[in-house]
C-alpha cells in the first residue's frame, strides 16, 4: 500500500498541485482585466490579485517540495531495501540468527 500512497503523493506534486496553482494565476489575470471607474474597489482588486498571484507561486513551489520528497523517499526506500535483502540473503547464507 504504501507504494501507491508513494504514487498518489508525486502524482499531486507532478499534476494536481501544478493544476490548482495554474487556477489562481488565471483567476488573477482574469481578475486584473477587469477595469472599473471606483478607486477603493481598484485597491480591492489590487490586493485580491496579489493575493492570487501569491497563493498560485505558493502552489507551485509546494508541487515541488511534494514531488522531490516524494522522488526522495523511493530513492531511500529501494536504498534500504537493497540493505534488507543484502543483510538477510547473509544471515541466510550463514545460519545466522542475529
């Protein structure tokens, strides 16, 4: 099980985070051209694009961090794994019981 947890966790990082900040850049560019006469709903606009804009680079940095850590823990898992099998194919070989 944990493999596949493994493959949903670098298949949010690789797709579905990259699509989720990609909504936030559209929503602040689409938001941003929109023009409109009234000064404090141009502040307002202002500071909701900016904080979309923000949120989608956050997103995208997240995808990632998600992504190498999970591309990181494959590498460390078959790491140990090769360990295991190198340490227990000893034991066996040698009758050892520690």
């Amino acid at each position: 099980m944990l493999g596949v947890d493994l493959y949903l966790l670098w298949r949010a990082g690789r797709y579905g985070l990259p699509a989720l900040a990609g909504v936030y850049r559209r929503a602040a560019a689409g938001l941003e051209g929109v023009r409109h006469d009234d000064a404090e709903w141009g502040a307002l606009q202002r500071q909701v694009v900016s904080v979309l804009a923000q949120a989608g680079r956050q997103v995208e940095e997240a995808a990632v961090a998600v992504s190498a850590a999970a591309d990181g823990y494959a590498r460390a898992d078959a790491a140990a794994r090769g360990e295991f099998e190198r340490l227990r194919a000893d034991s066996l070989r040698l009758g050892s019981r520690r």
